[in-house]
C-alpha cells in the first residue's frame, strides 16, 4: 500500500499529531491482513458520497477505504553525513511514496523550540537540506557512472546525463528535484533516480488553538504558504491538540465540537484527504444491498486492475465493469433508475475508472 511519511523537527507537534491518527484509527476488524507496526497509522478515508450512497442502497453494511500513515523518527541536522538517527531517517524516508511536513506555526512560550524561536521557514529548510545533500550523493555517483557511458556516446546515458546535469544545478541552488522541469521523453530518468527530494509534499501548518477558525492573521502560516509555492508543495493547516481532542469524541459530539469551533471539517480529517490526492489515489465503490463499499485505485489504472483491488480473481476473470458515475446515480435516485435513464455503461478492458464511478464487475471465476 501506499503511504505518506510524517516528518518534523521535534516539538513540532508530530507525536500529538501522530497520535491523533492512531486514535481515528479505522475499524480494524475490516483490515484483517494488516500488520500491526507502531509506526503506521491506518486511517479511513472520509468521504461524504459513501453517506449517501449508503442512504440510496441501504445496505447492511457500509465500509470505507482506508490510508496509511508512517511516523517517521525524528530527524537531526547532519543526517545525509550520517550523524545520530540521520541514515535512519533518510532510509525510512525512501520507503515513503509522499512526505507530510509537520511545521510549528503555533507560539507557545511554554514550549521551548529547538532553534530559538518559532521560525517555520528555518524548520522546513532544515530538513529539506538534509533531503537535498543525500541526493546530490546519489546524483553525483550517478552522474560519474552515466558520464562515462555518455562519452562512448551510449544514447540512453547521453540523455539521462542532460536530466542528471539539470537536477544536479535544481540542488546545488537548494531547490528540491520536484521543481525540476522536464519534458515527457525525460520523467523516466528522473523517476529511475527514486530521489528524496522528488516525492511529493504536503506542508502541515501545525497552528494555535486561536488560530483553528481562521489562519488569515498567521504570519507564520502566511510564510509557509509563499514557502510553498516555489518548493511545488501544498499547506494545509491544522491544530494537532485540537485534533487529539476531536478523536475522543463521538460522530455527534465531533460535529457539535466543530460548529463550536466554526470549522466545516476538522483538520485531521482534511490532512487524510489532501495526503490520499498528492499520492494520486483516487476512490471508485460498490454498491449492493449487502455491503456499500469503497476502494482506492491509482489515477490512471484501467477496468482490470481496479477489480483486481478487489480480488486477483475479479481482474483475471474480467469481462466488464457496469458503470455509472456517483453524480448520475445521486440524480437518478435508484440504481434501476439510473439503467433506464441510459446512464449505466458497460465499459471494457480499456476503460479508464474514474473517481466517484460506482461499478459492478461481471467476472468468470
Ligand atoms: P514532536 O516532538 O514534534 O513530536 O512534538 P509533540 O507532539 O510532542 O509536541 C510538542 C509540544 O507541543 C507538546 O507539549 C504539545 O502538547 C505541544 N503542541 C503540539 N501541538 C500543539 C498545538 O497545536 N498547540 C499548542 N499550543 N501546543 C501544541
């Protein structure tokens, strides 16, 4: 599976945050298979159209898709020479498909920062240039290797050497390799070189409690955000003790809490969200009468594959997938309905799903 990484200077407030994903915890009897690592945090996905495809279907049950989070353990500077946990924390690094940046933006005299003062900027530079010296590691060995070959005129290595040369001046100015342009004959050299610093990223803006509603009067925040844009990663902003206090509570409770608070969605439940997208995941369902389910495919994955998430059987069997899209079905109110209005198609083997298609595979077993 999937998972994104959950990084941060200490007392950044990654533990409280971390903790609040262990404790939303999704419902472990629908995940029977998955090993139980302290470090990962399975999460369910929310998404509102499960709702209301439940109250369309009426099934016996309803089951979400679900996420993983990994913890990874705290960084320290010299970690690309291999100092402290440094190693560690890259390889745990390189076993992630995407990185959630965890940044203090809340003041807090009480808590002490490990540089002095609270200063989001200095913390993502901090661990970005750790990212950024292990790569030009890997970049320079590389670009010995590839050099050479370039030189015998090899035409592979002639055009990986170009990307390698282009990367190589993105790092040397501190800039990470996902700024990184490339043309479409190029993204695999730059994919085959799997670099830290090319695996998408999301900035988490850990704010005060004073700040949940509304971060427009955040400085720091303000700073994250224009941080942000030239580093070609996302914000978003939470209140990690907020969010420890959100998942003591019940569904009701929850919605209550958060009206209180003049939020629509709490911000754990919008880090699920934005991490499940920067990983290009996407969420197709069933929906019969015993079970109204969702399932998490990759953009891109065609008919076969996405039953194979299902079961092997469901893709090696495949003969098509009845389709129709969440908005038709909402629209149409029934399922029977929704066939004789001619929204229900039957696509083939190269049917691209999309999100929100609800599909009803036909298989031989
Ligand atoms: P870590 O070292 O990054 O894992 O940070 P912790 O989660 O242990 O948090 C460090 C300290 O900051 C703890 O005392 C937390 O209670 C506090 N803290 C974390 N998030 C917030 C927050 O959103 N607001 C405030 N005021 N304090 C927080």
């Amino acid at each position: 599976a999937l998972t994104a990484g959950i990084v941060g200077l200490p007392n950044v407030g990654k533990s409280t945050l971390f903790n609040a994903i262990t404790q939303a915890g999704a419902e472990s009897a629908n995940y029977p298979f998955c090993t139980i690592d302290p470090n990962v945090g399975i999460v369910d996905v929310p998404d509102e159209r499960l709702q209301k495809l439940t109250e369309l279907v009426n099934p016996k049950k309803t089951v979400p898709t679900h996420f993983e989070f990994t913890d990874i353990a705290g960084i320290v500077k010299g970690a690309s020479k291999g100092e402290g946990l440094g190693n560690k924390f890259l390889s745990h690094i390189r076993q992630v498909d995407a990185i959630c940046h965890v940044v203090r933006c809340f003041a807090d005299d009480n808590i002490t920062h490990v540089a002095g003062g609270v200063d989001p900027i200095a913390d993502i530079e901090t661990i970005n240039l750790e990212l950024i010296l292990a790569d030009l590691e890997s970049v320079d060995k590389r670009l010995e290797r590839v050099g050479k070959l370039a030189k015998q005129k090899d035409k592979e290595a002639v055009y990986e050497h170009e990307v390698l040369v282009k990367v190589k001046e993105a790092l040397e100015n501190e800039l990470p390799a996902r700024t990184v342009e490339v043309t479409d004959e190029q993204v695999k050299y730059l994919k085959g070189m799997h670099l830290l610093t090319s695996k998408p990223v999301l900035y988490v803006a850990n704010v005060g409690e004073e700040d949940v509603a509304d971060t427009s009067d955040n400085e720091f925040v303000k700073q994250v955000r224009e941080f942000a844009e030239k580093d070609n990663a996302e914000v978003i902003t939470v209140c990690a003790k907020i969010e420890s206090e959100i998942v003591e509570l019940d569904a009701d409770e929850k919605a209550m809490f958060l009206e209180e608070l003049g939020i629509q969605e709490s911000g754990l439940d919008q880090l699920i969200r934005a991490a499940y997208n920067l990983l290009g995941l996407a969420t197709y369902f069933t929906a019969g009468v015993q079970e109204v389910r969702a399932w998490t495919f990759r953009t891109g994955m065609k008919a076969p594959q996405c039953a194979g998430v299902i079961h092997t059987d469901f893709e090696r069997g495949f003969i098509r997938a009845e389709t129709v899209s969440y908005e038709d079905l909402l629209a149409a109110g029934t399922m029977t309905a929704a066939k004789e209005a001619g929204k229900v198609r039957l696509e083939g083997k190269e049917y691209l799903v999309k999100d929100g298609d609800v599909i009803h595979f036909r298989f031989n077993v």
